[in-house]
C-alpha cells in the first residue's frame, strides 16, 4: 500500500455540473503542476458524475492543494478534495451474473 505521503493523486467531489476540466486545471495549478484531470463520467451516459481525479507534479504539491482547496468554492459549489486511494486497495468489482440461457418456446401447446 503506497504511504499518502507519496501519493500524487487526488480525490475530487461536489463538483458542479457547470464546470469543465480547464475549470479545475486552472484552480490546482495554484498549488503546482497538474499532470492530468479526468472528470468521471457515467458509461452509459456520458454524464458527467461530478467528481474528478487530479495527478499533481509531486506529492508536496498534491499535499498542498489538499490543505488549501478544500472546501474551495468553484463556480456554485464547495469542491471536497482528498487524497486519491491507491488502485490496489480498492475493492474488486463484482461481476454481474451471468444471464441464464432462455429456453426456446416454440409452438408447443398452441393450435395451429
């Protein structure tokens, strides 16, 4: 398990439908360089979910965003910003069950 010390990655939720990745590019960078912004987005939809995953250039950074965003207002709402769990400590997904074969009808006990 990576020590959050280390971790660059962050959590972010509360987000506004109304904002867009430049939105939250330009807020981090205040605190250091943003690698990458990923908005979650439903996969069906395409509906932005509003939380996002923000990679700071270090871990201080990514720190010190943490400290200092947090409850940040950004555009109408106030943004919650946690460091990012790692991937390997998160739950496996759980498999939907499989769909059971249908059993063919046909005309059976039907009059012709």
């Amino acid at each position: 398990m990576k020590d959050k010390s280390t971790n660059k990655d962050l959590y972010v939720s509360d987000i506004s439908s109304n904002v867009q990745e430049e939105d939250l590019r330009k807020l981090f960078a205040v605190c250091g360089k943003v690698r990458a912004v990923h908005l979650i987005t439903d996969q069906k939809t395409g509906q932005f979910k509003g939380c996002a995953f923000i990679n700071m250039g270090t871990a201080a950074e990514a720190k010190d965003a943490l400290n200092t965003l947090d409850g940040t207002r950004l555009i109408d709402r106030c943004i919650k910003v946690r460091a990012a769990r790692p991937k390997n400590t998160m739950a496996p997904a759980t498999p939907s069950a499989p769909e059971k074969p249908r059993k063919a009808r046909g005309a059976r006990g039907r009059r012709q």
